[in-house]
C-alpha cells in the first residue's frame, strides 16, 4: 500500500451535507487518519474566518481558503495571493452594468456590493456569512476571492473577457443556476496544494483530496489520489482518479477504505 502523508478535503458538498451538517462517518474518518499521522487540511471557497467553526469539529487547524488564494498550516501562512485592484475594479463595473452582485472576501471581511440585496441576503444566509460589510475602495487591494450571484447563463463571459480567470458555478442548494466563483487559472487549489506540499516536503503522490465542484478540479488532479463525490458536478468526474458516494451517504469514509486507511 503505498504511504499517504496528507488529506485535502473540500467543504461545501464534501464535507457539509445539504442541510449543512456533518455525518458522523466524516467526522471518524478525519479522526482515524490523523492518528495515523496524515496532515488533513481543509480546502475551499470559503473565506478562512468563516470556518474554523468546522475546522474545531474536526480538529483541523491547517487550511487553504479562498480558492487557493490563502493556505495557512498550523497558523502559520504558507502562501497569500492577492487579486490584482484593476480585475477588481472590472468585476464591479460589469457587476454594476448588468445587475449583479459580487461579494469580496478579504482575510478578514466579506465585502458587499449591496447590504438590500434580497439575493445576496439568501447566500449570506445559506453559507452563513457573519463578517459582512458594504465595498468601499478601501477594500480594493486586500481581496483575495469573488463570487457573483444573479449571473444568467450565458453573461459568465462578460467576466471570463478579463483573462487569466474562468468562472465555476457554486455547486450547492438554488445558486448552482446563477452564483460563480471566479477562479484564477495560476491561483487556484491545485496551485495553493503544489505549494504546501513543497513547504512540508511532501510528493503529490503522497496526498489525496476530496471534492465536489469545478473549483476542486485542479487539486483533485494534482494530487496522487483525487476522489470526485457521487454528488459531483458531472464535468468533475473526469478529473479524478476515482468516484465515490455521495456526501450523505459517507463519501469521505468510504473513499479513505477503499485506500485501506479506516476500517
């Protein structure tokens, strides 16, 4: 059996179900591969002072947030990518020009482009988002991740003529239809993976992933051992190494024995 030393794993659709909890097989596969010694990082969308939360009911304290933008291990910063102020300012005014609305994430705050929005109040909810403040230009070089929401189908590519950048729809709940992360094809989680493997010397062939959406298609690719959920978004599939069951029906558990790593 060959060694795995690290485990990524996603949050929305991997490790949270759709009413937002956790099973219990979850929660004692973590637990069986960390006293084995196997780094577990959390790896998501989601702005890092929105999750420690569920890093605290796993007993993880490393994790890459923001898309691949930010990876802190063990509180100590591994990488922290900036989006440059002038993409920025381009979202916003395509934003404004079409009727959408962006939501900014800095290290510290979730930076609205509306606090009336009824949209934007139904996402804030669903994600639980507390840290929640109105855009000021103040905010403008501190962003380190983007999601819209009231995107129709076909206007991804007002923001894709950017370049560099692609938009993947947010896989969960009544936003699969309308809500997009903007994705940075050099800053992404396959990228922030790369680095915290070289930090802590570590081959890709010795971490394995978990994941659910488009955002996760570069880390489960890189990695040695990359596993799609049942739940998946269907285009995933053909970025991982192996499919397992869906996120209610104990993913993450089920994929770590078909390794050999639980029991």
């Amino acid at each position: 059996m060959p060694s795995y030393k690290i485990l990524f794993l996603d949050i929305d659709g991997t490790i949270l179900r759709p009413d937002h909890t956790i099973e219990q097989s979850t929660i004692e596969a973590v637990s069986q591969v960390q006293e084995k010694g196997i780094e577990v990082f959390l790896a998501t969308g989601r702005p890092l002072h929105e999750i420690r939360e569920i890093g605290e009911t796993l007993k993880i304290n490393s994790f890459i947030g923001y898309n691949g933008a930010y990876a802190v291990h063990k509180n100590n910063d591994i990488l922290k990518e900036k989006i440059e102020g002038e993409m920025i300012q381009y979202f916003l005014k395509t934003a404004e020009e079409n009727g959408h609305e962006a939501i900014l994430y800095t290290n510290k705050k979730n930076v609205l482009t509306s606090l009336d929005s009824e949209i934007l109040t139904e996402f804030i909810e669903y994600f639980h988002l507390r840290h929640n403040v109105l855009y000021s230009s103040e905010f403008l070089h501190d962003i380190l991740g983007v999601s819209l929401v009231n995107v129709g189908e076909k206007e991804q590519e007002k923001y894709e003529k950017w370049g560099g950048i692609h938009l993947s729809p947010v896989n969960v709940g009544g936003f699969k239809e309308h809500a997009y992360d903007v994705i940075r094809d050099k800053v992404n989680k396959g990228y922030a993976v790369e680095k915290v493997l070289q930090v802590l010397g570590i081959s890709k062939e010795e971490a394995i992933a978990f994941g659910d959406g488009m955002n996760d298609k570069e880390m489960l690719a890189y990695v040695g051992e990359g596993f799609a959920m049942g739940n998946a978004q269907q285009e995933l599939f053909a970025y991982a190494k192996h499919k397992t069951t869906d996120v209610t029906d104990s993913g993450i558990f089920n994929g770590l024995k078909s390794l050999g790593l639980i029991k």
